[in-house]
C-alpha cells in the first residue's frame, strides 16, 4: 500500500523544488522507473489512454491472459463499463494498477524512454519486477491476480494510517501508548514518513494522541491491513499458489523495497512475494540504495504521484540533487501528461535511445 504525501511529511507537487520539474543536472544518471503501489488508483484513471493504440494494444495482451483467470476484462474496467467505486476492491485495484504501469512503461520504451533500474511500493513491485524481466508478462499477470485476489478475503481485518514521523519516534510513541502489539509499522517511507497498520479501534486510540501532539497523520481510504498480522491467514494459500512461479533473470537491476537492496530474479519466489504482502515497505531503503548507486533521476509510473514526495524527503535527507518526475496525475491523464514527463526527462539530461543511437552513427 502506498500512502498519500502527507503535507509536512514531503513537499508536494505545487511547492516541489525546481529539480522536481525537470531541472537539467550536471551530471544525470537515470532514469529510475519507480512503481506506485495501491492508493494510487482512482476511478476514470487510465481512461484517456485507451485511445492511444500502443496502450489499448497492451491492455488486449493483458487480457488475453488476465481475463480467464478473473472473469472480467481490465480493459473494461479501466473504460468504466464493469461499474463505478470498484477500486475499492483490492482484487480490482491491484491488477488494473499493474495494467495502467504496463501501458504506461510500454509507451515510454516506445518514445525511446527505458530504465535503468527499477523498483516498486508494495504491490508497485510486480510491475517493476516484469519491468526488469524477472517475470514474463504472463507470470505477472497470474502473480497479480493471485495476490490480490487471496489479499481481498482480509477485507474487514484492519485499517491502515500514514503518519509524518520517523520510525523510532513511531514506535516509542506505540509502546507508550501501550499499543505495539495491536499496531506494526507497515512501511518506512521516508526519514520522516511512515504507514500503520492493525485494527480499526487501536488506530483510532493512535490517532488522537497525534491530534493531541499535534503530529500529521491520514486514516486510508481503505477497508485493509497489508503489510500486517491481518495478512497471515493468506500465508499458506500464498505460497501454494505461487509455488511453481517461474524467475528469471533480470535485464536490468531490481532494487527490493522487501530487502532495501538489489536482488537478483532468482530471489524472486513465492517466499519472496509472501513477504511483499506481509513484511514492512522498505521503502526509504530502498531509494537510497538508489541514491547511493548514484541515480538522481527518478520516474514515477501509476496513474497518479503518491512517492515523489517521499523520494524528495529521501533525496533531501542525504543532500542530494534529483529531478523527480510522475507520469500521470488526475488533472493530468492523457497522452500529453507523458509527454510533459518525457520532455522533463530531456531537460534533466535522458537521451532516448533513438537519439543516442544516432548520435552514435
């Protein structure tokens, strides 16, 4: 799950730094493809770009092979024709969220625009594993839909909270309230961001004593607890149905937000993605490896920007220049929004391929 930018806990789009606009750095090395996780969906998302051939054409190949599996079509769901208020469902959210990142990916790479590491939030990771080509599409596709559909009977089990505080601070404040067996932290988002998850009455007890301290936090929109206790009644089902999905390695580096490092396809099996759903977002380890590797472009791929502040706090926190970049946004969902995103790209210093290939000649 990955929570919304919390105000005080990153900078957001509108007060972004110049770098976030797509700055032309002095030394570029990217881009980073980063793929939201769940709380980045909304309804009409993904719409406009069925009409862009390249996108339409990758959603028919992820039906082709999604579709039999799950009963509906993420064509139609993305057009609206299986109903409004239907992302609420995670069984519907996570893989129409992983067909938007193909789309959006697949455009990009056709504009000339790859990466050169990738990773995700939670759920963003199987995106960014067939990205990397861990998975054929195939196998992300059976992973999505398995995953998510295994997640959804947790419905009810919980609650999450996004809170703008470091994690020790965290979990000092659990144990004086006498709350850390209830609540676990469920991602580190940044330096200063991180998400709780556990039942509804133990966040509610949490959530006051922020009020009283004054702290910022957010109750999800959500009727989930990922990344928490809630989730290990799904174990066993889990790793039964993922037991015999095939790894690969990768064609370009994979950064784990479960590990905090690079891993290699092979890395990448059932227990692998049991502790995707169930262990904490690392995050913030995860995006400064990335910037320990040196990469100061980052993008982020989902229908809207719910990490490029978390990225800012992260880039800030070790005084390093980026240019932070998303794709598509609410106000911004068509074709012209990757557009913007691929001209920024340019400012920052990415030669596309096709570019690079005729300079070379």
């Amino acid at each position: 799950m990955s929570p919304p930018i919390l105000p005080g806990a990153a900078a957001n789009v509108q007060d972004a730094p110049p770098a976030e606009h797509g700055a032309a750095l002095a030394q570029p090395h990217g881009p980073a493809f980063i793929y939201a996780g769940n709380g980045a969906q909304w309804d009409g998302m993904g719409r406009a770009l069925l009409d862009e051939p390249l996108f339409a054409d990758s959603l028919r190949e992820i039906d082709a092979h999604f579709t039999p599996l799950a009963g509906y079509s993420l064509t139609d769901e993305l057009a609206g024709r299986n109903g409004a208020a239907r992302y609420a469902l995670t069984e519907v959210a996570q893989p129409a969220l992983f067909a938007i990142q193909v789309g959006i990916t697949r455009l990009l790479q056709h504009h000339g625009f790859s990466p050169i590491v990738v990773a995700g939030h939670s759920v963003g990771e199987v995106a960014a594993a067939w990205a990397a080509g861990a998975l054929t599409l195939r196998d992300a596709i059976e992973l999505i839909h398995r995953r998510s559909a295994l997640q959804a009977t947790t419905r009810g089990a919980g609650q999450m909270c996004a809170v703008a505080l470091d994690a020790a601070t965290t979990e000092s404040l659990l144990r004086a309230e006498l709350l850390q067996g209830e609540l676990v932290i469920a991602g580190i988002n940044s330096p200063q961001a991180v998400t709780l998850a556990g039942p509804a009455a133990a966040l509610d007890a949490f959530e006051a004593r922020l009020r009283a301290d004054g702290i910022q936090h957010k109750r999800l929109a959500l009727d989930y607890a990922f990344h928490s206790p809630a989730m290990d009644a799904t174990r066993q089902a889990i790793l039964d149905a993922l037991r015999e999905l095939p790894r690969h390695n990768t064609s370009i580096p994979f950064v784990s937000a479960v590990s905090g490092g690079p891993l290699p396809g092979s890395a990448l099996d059932a227990q692998y993605w049991w502790q995707n759903i169930r262990q904490a977002v690392l995050f913030n380890a995860a995006i400064n490896q990335l910037i320990a590797d040196g990469i100061n472009i980052f993008v982020e791929i989902g229908p809207h920007p719910i990490l490029r502040g978390y990225i800012n706090d992260c880039c800030a926190h070790t005084q390093h220049p980026a240019t932070i970049l998303a794709t598509l946004s609410r106000k911004h969902d068509n074709f012209s929004a990757l557009e913007s995103c691929m001209a920024r790209m340019r400012t920052a210093g990415v030669v596309p391929m096709g570019d690079a290939d005729s300079a070379q000649r």
